[in-house]
C-alpha cells in the first residue's frame, strides 16, 4: 500500500467477480480468499460455470467481455440452484 | 430455460396480486400499467389468469424497497442488483421485490419497469433463470429491448407451458380484465380504420388475420373475432409472417415469412420446415411473398410478390410457365402492392393497407372497395 492504479483496478474487479460468483454461483465462503488463489479449480470451475452459463466464451478468467457482463445490472435470483 | 429445484409451481390457474407500495420514481397509475402488462405477458401464454387484490394477502406480493428489507437478500444501492422474486408457494413465495434505489421508468432512460417486472413475474411463477441470452429469463437486464414491440423469446414460451401448458384455444384469454387491457394487442385494435394485415388465410372454414405476433380468428357464425398470440397456437412460427394460405384438400396451411416457409396442420407445425421458397420454383431474387391464395377448384395457388404474382399447381407441385405476370394486367382494380388475399363465397378479398377490394374471379373486375377490417363489423 498504497496500490498502484493498475494493481487496485485489477483487486476491485477480483472483489467484483468474488462477489459476483458469490451471490450467483454459490462460490463457498471458505474459498473466499481466492484473490491470491485465483487459479485455484474451485474458481476456475466458478468462472467458466459462469462464462457458459452467461453465453460468453469460456475461459476460466476474469476476461474483459467476463468483466463487462458482470458489471451490468441484474436480477438477484442466483443463476446457479440452492 | 429451466425451473427453480423440485419445479414448483402454482396449482391453481387463478392468482392474485397485490401493489404493497409504490416507487416516487412514477406515477402510480404507470407502475400498475407496468404491472398489469408485464402479468398480462405471461397470461397471454398460458391459461393464468390474474386480479388484483386492494388488500389481504394475494399470492403474490409486490413492493419496493432499499437495503435490508426483511428477507435476507439486502438489496445493493444503484445498479447491479435490481429486483428479485420468490417461486410459487406460500407466505413470501411468489412475491416480487424491486430495489427501489433504482430509477424507474416507464422508457429506457432508467430502469424499465416493465421489462423487470416481466421477469420478476417469471420467476413468481415457477421460471428459474435462463442461459439463453435472448429470452426475458436471462439473469442480466438488457436495456436496449423495443418496449412498443416486446415480445417473449420461444424458450421463455416454452419454460412456461412446460409448467402450465398453453392457453385454452376456446378463449381470447384476457388476462387482466383492467382499464389498459387493450394494451393486451400493443397497437393493435381491431376497429382502427387505419389497420392493415400482414397475411390472411382460411383455416378449416374460419378466417386468421395475422398482425405482428397475433391474429384474429374469425369464424362466419360468430360475430366477435377472437384473438391469440400466434405463439399460443404454434410456438415455433415466427411473428410478422408475410403470406399464409390453406390448401383444403390437403388440410393444410402455408405459413410464409423471407425466404422460408412452413406448413401447419390445425395445432400442428408439420415436420421437415421451414423450408425456402425456392424450392417452390422462385427465382433466387424473389427474397419474400407477400401474399398467396389458393383456388381449391382449379387446384392453382397464386403468389404476389410487388407488383407481379405467379402461379403455382398444387397437383404437379410446380410454378407454371409463363410466369410472373403483372398483377393489374390479370386482376383490374387491383393496382397496389397487396399485403395479403383470401376467398369466401366465390371472391377473392385482396388487402392494401387499410383497403379491401373484392374482386370476381369469373367477371375479372373489383366489385367493391372496402375497409380492411370490414369483417370485424366494427
């Protein structure tokens, strides 16, 4: 700290997708801090269930058209079953 | 499309709903439009049916609210999160919950109600979210929809007869018996002396005007026409056809719309279409029809395109030589460009916008000019 602009870009779009995945895709709150495991499988198969789900193409990562989907406005019923 | 876990689903075909309170974002009179119309969406493809309760307990609940609002869903503040509803069921099952820390609109400057509303709606009924990015279920709002020309994707038509099956055929199914339910036809009113059709055809002794996404189903021994989404009836015909005709000897109806075509057989789409109209005998730069009838005696079909029409046999399934002719050389009377043709009693009943010539076939002479919506004895 303090974060350079670049860095906090890409950490507050990581919150986003935490977030995000969270809230839709029942990303378990014990992999929370996947920020600094962001590779980690359990994300990655979050990630893609999202992008497939979502009709983008899948990836794995927070890509830039991943990014921009899930920055719009949307209903707040999970995408994924509880 | 897909359904929320173990599929539940209202067992009753009548609900009730009940506005609980209001956005100041709109004048309340705007949002219960919104809310009539987004119901009367899913209404018009299904045998549901709503009313609306002043007071009490309806089955679904409908309010606004900002943050924490006692469901353990906090809403977010502006953007991301909008609404969220509950599936069918008791107490906050079926009920539709709105941020009210959106802007509400009845446009597309802000948050469109409606649009939101109409999934909400769609979730309280038993739809889960859909991955198909056209259909009003998918989870992410799209701001960018012609409200004046909405309409649900098939795989949303589909999602919600797989729960509760298609509307009954017998009925126009006025879903929201309130003061805008002619919104039901968006500017469709059968008595607007300015109506055209996009196609007509008979149908097992009844006549269809097919308008936009609807048609109006005439028969000659009832006066009031009834009127049905094309979609409630076949689900997998487009809207904005361009041409129909029935071959009666074959039972059949021929659905035309660009370059395809189907073939309908009373509730049923018949398999193997659409298929190109090419393979009718056009030449590749007839790109639409725009309309047809078929003479059930002499067994010939005709086709207009612009200004020309031509003539196909229904009993060697080939377009005749000599073909196109000019429209006006072979039907006087008949000048304009016709938007759709069909027979009763021995005349053929051309429409041109909101003009209706009724031609004889035998004396070859237009013997009278009418309004187009002449046979809804407005």
């Amino acid at each position: 700290y303090p974060l350079d602009r670049a860095a906090k870009d890409e950490a507050d779009n990581m919150e986003l997708l935490e977030r995000y995945l969270e809230n839709f895709y029942n990303l378990k709150k014990d992999v929370k801090q996947f920020v600094r495991r962001k590779n980690s499988s359990p994300v990655v198969n979050k990630i893609q269930e999202m992008q497939k789900f979502l009709g983008l193409e899948v990836t794995g990562k927070l890509d830039s058209n991943t990014l921009e989907v899930i920055q719009k406005p949307r209903c707040g019923v999970p995408d994924a079953g509880q | 499309f897909s359904t929320f876990p173990g599929t539940p689903k209202w067992t009753k075909t009548h609900l009730t709903y009940r506005i609980v309170n209001y956005t100041l974002d709109l004048p309340r009179d705007v949002v219960d439009s919104a809310i009539e119309k987004a119901l009367r969406v899913w209404a018009e493809v299904t045998p549901l049916t709503f009313s609306r309760l002043q007071e009490g307990e309806a089955d679904i609940m409908i309010s606004f609210a900002v943050r924490e609002h006692g469901d353990f869903y906090p809403f977010d503040g502006p953007g991301a999160v909008l609404a969220h509803a509950y599936p069918p069921g008791p107490g906050i099952n079926g009920d539709a919950h709105f941020d009210d820390d959106e802007q509400w609109t009845d446009d597309t400057t802000g948050t469109n109600l409606f649009l939101v509303a109409a999934h909400e709606l769609g979730h309280s009924l038993g739809l889960f979210h859909s991955a198909n990015t056209e259909a009003l279920m998918y989870p992410v709002y799209k701001s960018a929809t012609n409200l004046a020309r909405f309409r649900l994707s098939q795989d949303d038509v589909d999602g919600i007869q797989s729960l509760y099956g298609p509307p009954p055929p017998s009925s126009a199914n006025p879903a929201v018996p309130t003061k805008s339910a002619p919104q039901e036809s968006g500017t469709l009113d059968k008595c607007d002396a300015a109506l055209s059709f996009d196609a007509i055809s008979t149908l097992r002794g009844e006549i269809l005007f097919f308008k936009d996404r609807h048609f109006w189903r005439k028969s000659l021994r009832i006066l009031e026409p009834g009127f049905y989404s094309i979609s409630s009836f076949w689900p997998s015909l487009p809207s904005g056809i361009d041409a129909a005709y029935e071959v009666i000897s074959k039972d059949t109806v021929f659905i035309f719309k660009g370059h395809e075509f189907w073939a309908i057989r009373g509730h049923e789409v018949q398999g193997g279409y659409p298929r190109s109209i090419h393979t009718l005998g056009f030449p590749a730069t007839v790109r639409k029809i725009d309309a047809a009838i078929s003479d059930k005696d002499k067994k010939k079909t005709y086709f207009f395109v612009e200004d020309k029409y031509w003539r196909f046999d229904e009993k060697r399934r080939s377009m005749e030589p000599g073909f196109p002719r000019k429209i006006a050389e072979d039907f006087p009377g008949v000048d304009s460009k016709v938007d759709a043709v069909f027979e009763a009693f021995g005349f053929y009943y051309f429409f041109s916008g909101s003009s209706q010539f009724e031609f004889d076939p035998n004396a070859k002479k237009v013997t009278h000019v009418l309004k187009s919506n002449s046979w809804f004895l407005c």
